[in-house]
C-alpha cells in the first residue's frame, strides 16, 4: 500500500495494480489503442411484470454492496498505474424509454454508449441505466470498466441486483452479503511474494524447457502456417498480432436448447466437464483445419473464482494460458474430454502466476524473439450459467442478456461460449478482428466445432479419428 | 467432517445441510475449478501428498472425507 495524493490534492491509500489487472491493461496499451476495448457493455431484460423504482432502489442497492465499483486509478511514477477505493460509487442511475424505437435503432444507441471511451483517471467508471426497450422488454444496462470488472463480476452484479429487486418486490430471500474486494486485491499482491509464486515459476519453467515446440494451428483456410513454412520449414509459429487494427465484428451462433441439452447430459452421465467438451470441440475444428493436427494449442481464460472471497468480491480476474493436448486419433471422445480436462487442471494449479511473465519464460524456452509471435491462434472462454432470479417461469423465459460488444479487440479472433438466460441453450460469440477479413472462414470453422460436439455428444465412445473423418466430409 | 464442510463452505452458498453423501459437483455446485483449489487448500491444511489421492474417484464428500482419513499425515 502507498499514499498517493491525486490531483485535487486529496491523499488516499492505493495499490499497485493486480498481474491480471496489469495484463489488460498490457494488452489494452500494446494491442488495442482505443480506450472503448476497455468497456464492458451489457443488458439484462424481460418481458412482463416490470416496478422502475423497486429496480432503481435494488440496483443502488447492489451497488453499495459492491466494493469494486468504487475502484478508481491514477497514474503514478513508481508503479505506472495505481487503484485506490473511492468513497462514493458516484454513480446516478438514469431511465431510458426506447419502447417507440425499432429494435435496430435501441440496439444501435445502446452500442454507441457501450463504444464510447471511459476516462478513467481519478473519475467514476461505471454506468447503470434502466430501460424500457421496444417489443415490452424492460430491465437494466451497464457498462462497466474492464480494470474494475470482468465478466463473472458484471454477472455476479446483475445476479444481486436481481434478487434484491425480487425481495423487495415479491419477499424473496435476500442476497447473502458480497465479498471485499480490496481483501481479494491483497491476496493477489500478497502471492507476488510467496512460495508459491515461486514454485508455480519453477512448474513454467520445466513444462516449457520439457514438453518440446507446439505448432500453430490456424482457423483461416488460407493458411498462415503453411505459408509460413514455405520459406521456414522447421518453423512451428507465425507472427500474429497487429496493434494497428484493432476494430473488431462479431458472428453469433447459437445452438439450439435440445442439443446443449444433450451435451450437458452427456457430459453429466459420463462425468465429464462441460467447458473441457466444448474445448474438444474447439480442438477437434482447429485440428480439422490443420490437417487433422494431433498438437493443438490456444489460450483459455481462467476466471479464478473458486472461493467466494473470489467469487464475490468484483474485479478483474482473468488470466490467460496455453491449453495445449496432443490427442492421438485413436481415443475415443470421451477419453480425450479427459485428457482436456486433465491438462486444464494441471494449468488450474498454477494459474496464479503473472500470464505475461508466463509467456516470457515460453517465449525464452523457444528462442522466440518478439512476443507477437504465437503457436496460439485463438482464445477460448466458457461463462458457466450463474443463476440470475427472475419473479416468475414466464418471465424467465422471455429472459435476455446481451453483450454489446464494443466492436474493437485486443485479440485476432476471441470465442466465447455462455449460456442463454432463457432456456440454458449455449451461445456460440465470435469476436473477429475485421482486418483479416474471417467471416466465411468462421461460418465453416463453427459448423465443424458443432458438428464434433454432437457427434461426441451422440456417442462418446467414438473415436477422435472418426469424427474428423465425419467433419471433414463437410463442405468447406 | 466438520472441518470439511468448513472448508467447503468457504466456496459456496449453501442452504442444504452438507452430509456425507451429497456430491460436490451436483449437490454442493463446485466447479472443476472449485474443486482444484478446494483440494490444494485441504491437502495442504493436513499434509496430503496430492500425488497420493485419486480425485477423480472422489464424488461425494463421505468419499473426500475417506481420502483425508486414509492419506492424513497433520491435524
């Protein structure tokens, strides 16, 4: 802890920024060059029975909970970047009517504050609207700073929100307390200077200098790996991000509520992980794409809410890790789900540790010479259901949350799976870097994810070989 | 099997009493990643060898219980 004085004068008690908090804001600085990549948008709406001011009071309430939206920064010599935890939320919650505009046109002012840049020196951050939306939804929108929240703290909001709002309007139960954030933040900086940053290190260090070169597998069908080799051919990475084109569109596909059913159950009645099935399908399409590759690699983010310090304290947590399996064609499904979820725990173990620091000690293992040079195409992320209350079934069921997504993106392509409101169905959201133009790619890249998943969900116990077989009968 | 459910009660909510044959995946809501640091943080609190338990045999907490008993070596 450090006393800073900020520009009016005043002297606070600030912290020097988190690894996960400093990673964003790396990526942010490197690779995105637009301070919108910083913002987090999104909406939670239903239709039906709607109170405006029982909904204002609950969110002011959920607010006043929540430590971490009082989060604010301010440069500083020593450590760049300082957080420090104002007194006031400052935040007024304001109502919107958009109920006589088109879907479109809501959706597009609605996009528009969620692009718009957050200055955040020693200001509030957040904002938090109410809504009345066209077609009778109505509900509430937020956008919130990446360095302040993640996508697990903007859900675990909404979800507090929602059952404080259901307790003052219907007398359900409310809400356990929330968790301090500024305990979580001092855990964080305290693991800087433990054993166990220590021995996590020394575990990088021997994967890294053990486990021998991965090698890039591209979701482009014009391949940048095999042009790559064309002038290197021992080569097993490409040179990858651009920080000069960060503008970014996203291509939505959502499967349909029957068959994430039968995944789900899949997976429950062979206990396997659902996050570890989806990421064998993920692999299985790379792999289709690469000549049905055995190694393959990408970046998975890993939330790291495991206690409920963790997991209710707000925040940004997320750190970044390789997830790469080397899969023989000859197992079954389901028996590489495990070897999926065997390496994801291996890399649960130590995820603690610093991402960028992480990929030094690899880039150094593999004599690679600028950080911009990857063996992983894409990165992966799973939003588990979290449970948010709604007054009744029918509501529920006429329930949405949207991303908005800010349309710029410190990464080439960004897959995110989650879990629909409504009726639990799995969202498939490609975030896409428009420079390297991947649409029609993608479109083939997701029907072969897809198909791989349902094949495996519809019979885990075939084998790996038999599904690219299957997938690649498909018509590029 | 009261520290357990002390341990367990540090990553989730819980209304329902915790007995030993709720499971900590469906009855007890622990993800893959709870359950990661859930075993690091009681391993380590009794002294297991994290190499010497099977935790993908471990499904309910009797069984997690049973691990601890068998593997123990503090407390």
């Amino acid at each position: 802890m450090v006393k800073k004085q900020l520009s009016d004068g005043n002297i606070v008690e600030a912290f020097p920024l988190t690894q996960a908090q400093r990673l964003m804001y790396f990526v942010y600085n490197s690779y995105g060059k637009n301070p919108a990549v910083l913002n987090i948008g999104t909406g939670c709406y239903w239709k039906g029975a709607f109170d405006t001011e029982l909904l204002k009071q609950a969110l002011y309430e959920a607010a006043d909970r929540c430590e971490s939206i009082r989060l604010r920064f301010s440069p500083d010599r020593q450590f760049g970047l300082v957080q420090y935890i104002a007194d006031e939320h400052c935040i007024e919650i304001t109502e919107h009517d958009h109920s006589a505009m088109s879907e479109e046109e809501s959706f597009a002012i609605l996009k528009g504050w969620t692009r718009e840049g957050i200055d955040f020196i020693e200001k509030p951050l957040n904002t938090i609207r109410i809504m009345h939306l066209p077609d009778g939804y109505n509900g509430f929108y937020t956008k919130f700073h990446h360095l302040a929240f993640d996508g697990y703290a903007v859900k675990m909001f909404m979800a507090d929100a929602m059952a404080i709002y259901l307790h003052k309007k219907i007398g359900s139960t409310y809400p356990k307390p929330m968790r301090s954030y500024t305990e979580a933040m001092k855990t964080e900086l305290d693991y800087l200077e433990s054993d166990q940053r220590k021995a996590d290190r020394a575990y990088w260090m021997k994967t890294f200098s053990e486990s021998g070169e991965p090698i890039f597998n591209d979701y482009l069908l014009d391949n940048r790996m095999k042009k790559e080799k064309e002038s290197n051919p021992d080569r097993r990475y490409v040179l990858m991000f651009e920080g000069e084109h960060p503008e970014s569109r996203t291509l939505h596909f959502d499967l349909s509520a029957e068959d994430s059913a039968k995944i789900i159950e899949m997976c429950r009645e062979n206990n396997l992980s659902v996050p570890c099935v989806l990421m064998l399908g993920l692999r299985s399409a790379l792999s289709a794409f690469n000549d049905n590759e055995k190694d393959v690699s990408f970046k998975f983010m890993i939330n790291r809410r495991g206690t409920l310090l963790q997991k209710k304290s707000g925040g940004n947590r997320w750190h970044f890790y390789t997830l790469r399996t080397i899969v023989e064609d000859s197992l079954t499904f389901e028996e590489a789900a495990q070897i999926v979820e065997e390496e994801q725990n291996n890399v649960f173990n130590h995820c603690n540790f610093d991402t960028l620091e992480m990929y030094h000690i690899k880039h150094m293992a593999m004599k690679m010479d600028r950080l911009e040079q990857t063996y992983d195409s894409m990165s992966f992320s799973y939003h588990a259901p979290l449970e948010i209350p709604f007054e009744s079934e029918e509501i529920k069921a006429t329930a949405k949350g949207i991303w908005y997504n800010n349309d710029y993106s410190a990464q080439n392509l960004y897959l995110t799976v989650k879990h629909r409101l409504s009726d639990n169905g799995l969202e498939f959201i490609f975030e896409y870097r428009i420079s390297e133009n991947p649409k029609h790619d993608l479109e083939i890249f997701y029907s072969k994810l897809r198909s791989a998943l349902m094949i495996g969900a519809e019979n885990p116990k075939i084998t790996i070989r038999e599904i690219l077989e299957k997938i690649k009968l498909e018509e590029n | 099997m009261e520290k357990i459910v002390d341990f367990i009660l540090q990553y989730v909510e819980m209304d329902e009493e915790i007995t030993e044959v709720s499971t900590l995946k469906n009855d007890c809501g622990f993800s893959s990643f709870d359950l990661t640091c859930l075993y690091t943080d009681i391993f380590t609190y009794y002294g297991i060898k994290p190499e010497c338990v099977n935790v993908k045999a471990i499904k309910t907490v009797g069984e997690l219980k049973a691990a601890i008993d068998n593997n123990k070596t503090k407390n």
